[in-house]
C-alpha cells in the first residue's frame, strides 16, 4: 500500500512540475518574448495570476508527502 502512495505522490509532483512549466512557458509566449527561463520565472512571480500559486502550493504539498512516505519506507 506504501508503495501504491510513493507512486502516486511521485507522479502528482512530475505532473505539477509539467504544469508549472507549461504556464511559465505560456506566460512567455504571452508576454511576447522567446521563452526564456530566467525570466519567466520572474515575470511569473510578478505578473501571473493566482493559479500558478496553488500550482506551487501543490508542488510544496505533494514533495512534502513525497519525502514522508519515502522516509516511512526506509
């Protein structure tokens, strides 16, 4: 049963890692400039609206469950 969780958290932190990227990669193409990283993430924590945040929250949440279930299985 340990082991379905560790799976499941592991993959809800790639698909929230996907998400994170695929919003700071549309907010480039937004803002009109060629997708650069760097300052993506700047004018993502600047300009982007609130669900970019709860994608973070997410990413926080599910790394959190993550490392406890990893550490419960050692």
């Amino acid at each position: 049963m340990d082991k379905f969780y560790l799976n499941w958290s592991l993959k809800s932190l790639f698909f929230g890692l996907f998400l994170l990227f695929v919003i700071l990669a549309y907010s480039s193409f937004l803002l009109g400039d060629q997708f650069d990283f760097g300052q993506s993430i700047v004018s993502y924590f600047t300009n982007i609206p609130v669900l970019s945040n709860v994608i973070i929250v997410f990413l926080l949440v599910m790394s959190a469950n993550f490392f406890k279930i990893y550490k419960a299985q050692k």
